[in-house]
C-alpha cells in the first residue's frame, strides 16, 4: 500500500528529479547516501558501469566497535572520512554528491563536510 502522503513517498520523488541531473562517471563517480533511522550508508557508484566502487556504513564491523550507535551526527562524521579513505585507497579523488532526497542538514551535511575534511572533493 502507498501512502501517497508519506515522508518516504515525497523523499523518493525528489531522489528521481535529482537522479536525471547527476550522472556519475569513471572520472567523477557519485556519492550517495541512504540514511535510515538506525544507520547511515553511503557508496560511490560508476552509473556508466553499473559498479559500486567503494562503500561504508555504520553496519559495517569495523566501525560499528568505535560507534555506540550509527543513527546520529556523530556516526556520519565517521563513515564520512571512513568513505573518504577507502576512496583515496581505490585512487577516487573527486565524487558527485547524491544526498539521496534528503535535506542537507543534519546527518546528510556532516557525512559530506566529513568526506571532505579527509580529503574528497566534490
């Protein structure tokens, strides 16, 4: 059943109109970000290809023993430069931002200003 007046119903709407105008490329892949109420996930996608590059979330082993929860700021920050220096490992050094439908704030805004810090460019 679609609630046609859902939160999520709206944020996938936009997430489509946004999704026409980026394109990730081989040169310049992008960086998407998917935020649930428990964990944060983002990946850097090649959309020529088809392929995920490289990803990080707060599911992930090695970084959920550093977090005590993986659905606040504090998280994001962390799988922000996380997903920088696995970027740097694959050889990306410039992504295109995908926010995934959501406002830049919050969660969203602090995994961005994160990836940057260490180095991403976007």
């Amino acid at each position: 059943m679609i609630r046609w007046s859902s939160r999520d119903f709206a944020r996938r709407r936009i997430h489509l109109r946004i999704r026409t105008k980026l394109k990730g490329t081989a040169q310049a892949p992008r960086l998407n970000v998917f935020r649930s109420l428990n964990h944060i996930y983002a990946q850097i996608i090649d959309d020529q290809s088809g392929h995920v590059l490289v990803s990080a979330s707060s599911v992930d082993p090695e970084v959920r023993k550093t977090l005590k929860t993986g659905g606040n700021v504090a998280a994001a920050k962390v799988i922000g430069s996380v997903m920088a220096a696995r970027a740097k490992q694959a050889g990306i050094g410039m992504v295109i931002f995908d926010r995934g439908g959501y406002a830049y704030h919050g969660r969203v805004k602090a995994l961005a200003d994160a990836a940057r810090e260490s180095g991403l460019k976007f």
